[in-house]
C-alpha cells in the first residue's frame, strides 16, 4: 500500500547513515544563510533601524531577544515530536536529536530570559517581574533542565531517552500558556510582534532586519542542532562500517 511504502521511505530516511548524508548536503547551506542572514539582520537591526518613537533605542534589544523566544518554543516543540517518535516508534535518530536539542534550546531560552530582562529594565524600570509570560517562559527553562537531566541521569540509555521523552511530551502543555499568556492574563508584556494575516505594526525600516534577524538565529539553530546530532550517531554508531569508511576518508583526506 501507498502509505506503507511512504512510511518505509520515511524509516530509511531517518536512520542514522541516511541521516548523517542527507544533513551532511544541507549543512553547508544552512551555514552560509545564518552567517548572511545574522549579520545583515544584526547590523541593519542594532546599527541602522530608526529609533522607537517611545522606547528610543532600547528597543534594538529585540532582534535578539523576539529570535531568542521564538526558538526556545519552537525547539521544545521540536523536542516534543522527536520525543514522541522515540517513546512510539523507538527511532534511535529522533532520540539522538533530542538530547542534542534540549541543550541549545535551553541556551536560546536562557538568552531570551536575560535580554527580556534587560530590554524590562528601560521600560518597566525593573529586570524582573511574575509577570504570565516571563514566568512561563522561565518554566520552559526548567523543563529544558529537566529533560537534560534525565538524558544524563541513567546509565542505561534507553531509559534515560524515555523519561526525557516523557517529561518532553508533558512540558509541551507549557507552550500555548506562554504564547497566549498576554491575551489571557492582565500583563506588562506585550503582544507578540507580528501576527499571522495581519499588517505589521512596525515600519519596514525595523520589521525587515526582525525578519533577517530570525531567519539567520533559525538557520543557526539548525546548524547547530545537526552538528551535535552528528556528533551523536558518530559516538554511537561507531562499530558499525559505515562509520569507519567515514573515518577512514577523513584520515586519508588529512594526511595523518
């Protein structure tokens, strides 16, 4: 049947060695778009932008802070999927990712913390406040926490990848508290900054570098993520012979 041989396609793809080609061809690409994206986002953002009429320059904090936030839910949501692969159908590949994601995500969810409390700073005249979202999202880091802690707290490493998943798949419940915790709760933060089908609130002058800014900290996540994923299947699937032929061309490429 038709969706079995799309599912048989799918396992092949996600195995490991096909893994390691396939982001083997994309990293490259992926890399040359974060490093054009970043800095033409960054500079045109933090060096170019107009100020905001109300908040002045400190503003400019945005184009690091709105990627930063956007990554730490997306990545959970990631991890959640992959999680849900690994406790469903037991891909070895989907667990590698996972305990290479919750480290990045919980770095891009920790920067988000910390340049929203300095962006609070000029503009509430305080670093820190129990407000819905910033203590939602100071929720998500302590799951990125926890789901790392439980990757490293089995000798076995199947069970470690199972409760990671597990609790993976309950934190997931945290993302649309933190997505619509200012429409449901009377907060000091504000709505997000764009909004699907509607017009930006922003001129082009400072939406079009948010918007370079973001597609370069995406392109760097995912740059990131198959890094350490790759990493990962090298470590573990390292007696097989596919892995050794890599090695060995590498070696014989450096001379050594």
């Amino acid at each position: 049947m038709l969706w079995q041989r799309l599912w048989q396609g799918f396992l092949k793809t996600v195995s490991p060695k096909h893994f390691y080609r396939i982001s083997g061809l994309c990293l490259p690409w992926l890399t040359v778009v974060a490093a054009l994206a970043l800095t033409t986002g960054l500079v045109w953002g933090l060096a170019f932008a107009p100020p905001d009429y109300q908040q002045g320059d400190s503003y400019r904090i945005i184009f690091i802070h709105v990627p930063a936030a956007a990554l730490a839910m997306g990545g959970y949501l990631i991890l959640a999927i992959a999680s849900l692969i690994v406790l469903v159908w037991r891909v070895k590949t989907a667990e590698w990712v996972a305990e290479a994601l919750a480290p990045i995500g919980a770095w891009f969810t920790l920067l988000s913390l910390v340049t929203g409390s300095l962006w609070g700073k000029p503009t509430w005249g305080t670093y820190w406040v129990w407000d819905a979202r910033l203590t939602s999202m100071l929720i998500l880091l302590f799951l990125y926490w926890g789901v790392i802690a439980l990757q490293q707290a089995y000798a076995e490493g199947s069970h470690a990848g199972r409760a990671a998943a597990l609790l993976s798949l309950v934190g997931v419940v945290n993302l649309p508290i933190i997505h619509y915790s200012v429409r449901w709760w009377n907060t000091l933060h504000q709505a997000s900054t764009f909004s699907l089908g509607a017009r930006p609130q922003m001129p082009p002058a400072m939406y079009l570098p948010l918007l370079l800014s973001l597609l370069g900290f995406y392109a760097l996540f995912a740059v990131l993520l198959i890094l350490r994923t790759r990493q990962r299947i090298l470590v573990h699937e390292a007696r097989t012979a596919w892995v050794r032929e890599i090695v060995q061309a590498e070696v014989q490429a450096r001379g050594i």
